[in-house]
C-alpha cells in the first residue's frame, strides 16, 4: 500500500491507467483494490491457473530490465 500510494503521488496517473501485478495476497487484499479503484487504476493479473495472461507484459518488463538496467552483457 505505501509502495503504490507513492507511485500515486510522484507519478499522478490517468484515470484508467493499468497495473500489471503477480496474483499475490498484497495485489488481492480489499484496501489495494479500493484504492486502485478510487483512482480510476485497472490491476491486470493473471486468471488461476493461466500464467499466460501476463506473460506478454513480464516478457516486456523482463526485457526492459536486461537493456536499461542491467548492463551485465
């Protein structure tokens, strides 16, 4: 909740911004989704059982990562 009430603050998103998260407890619990809710945010997680809902955006993320971050190779 602080992490993204942070985010809110710095980054002032749209109304209709979508947040990409892992089907984690902290993603699903009632306050973070009011909270998505009350600024217009849609969370984008995986359905049970289908880990290819997000795989284009973890492979997006992923890649990103590698080339902006980390400078390893």
């Amino acid at each position: 909740m602080d992490a993204l009430q942070m985010a809110i603050a710095w980054r002032k998103p749209l109304v209709g911004l979508l947040h990409h998260a892992n089907r984690g407890s902290q993603y699903a619990c009632a306050d973070y989704r009011a909270l998505l809710d009350q600024r217009g945010i849609t969370c984008s997680r995986s359905r049970k059982g289908d880990c290819g809902d997000n795989a284009v955006a973890e492979r997006f993320f992923a890649r990103l990562k590698k080339e902006m971050v980390d400078d390893s190779d």
